[in-house]
C-alpha cells in the first residue's frame, strides 16, 4: 500500500515538474518577443514638488482672476 503510494505521489510531482517546465519555456519565449530600446526615468514628485506646483497653481488662479476683476472694473467704469 505505501509504495502504491508513493509510486502515485511521485509521478503527480513529475507531472508538476513537467508542467512548470514547459510553462517556463513558454515564457522565455514570450519573453524574447519583446525588447527594450530604451528606458526612462519615472517622474518622481516630491511633497517640495507638489507644494510649490500647488502654490504656483493658486498664485496663477489669484492674478488670472484679479486681472479679471480689473477688467470688470474698467469695464463698468467703476474705480
């Protein structure tokens, strides 16, 4: 009975073997299908980065928005 066993236990793990093997050359073949040309560097932001990008956001929207009102006054002929 043990080695009915046994026998049973090895050949299931042949067959693993067996498929990770073919499973692992059918990804270095995939694998050769691609190349990399070039590589690049990931825009990386820091929290210094977003902070001024954020202020420069808000001073652009303050004077867009007061040479709009500027415009209005004019305009209006009020000041």
């Amino acid at each position: 009975m043990l080695s009915r066993f046994t026998f049973q236990a090895e050949a299931e793990r042949k067959i693993q073997e067996e498929k990770e093997r073919r499973e692992h050359e059918e990804y270095l073949k995939l694998k050769e299908m691609f190349s990399v040309e070039e590589e690049g560097q990931a825009d990386v932001t820091s929290e210094e980065q977003t902070q001024n990008l954020l202020m420069e956001f808000v001073q652009y929207i303050k004077v867009r928005n007061f040479v709009r009102l500027w415009g209005a006054v004019a305009d209006l002929r009020i000041g």
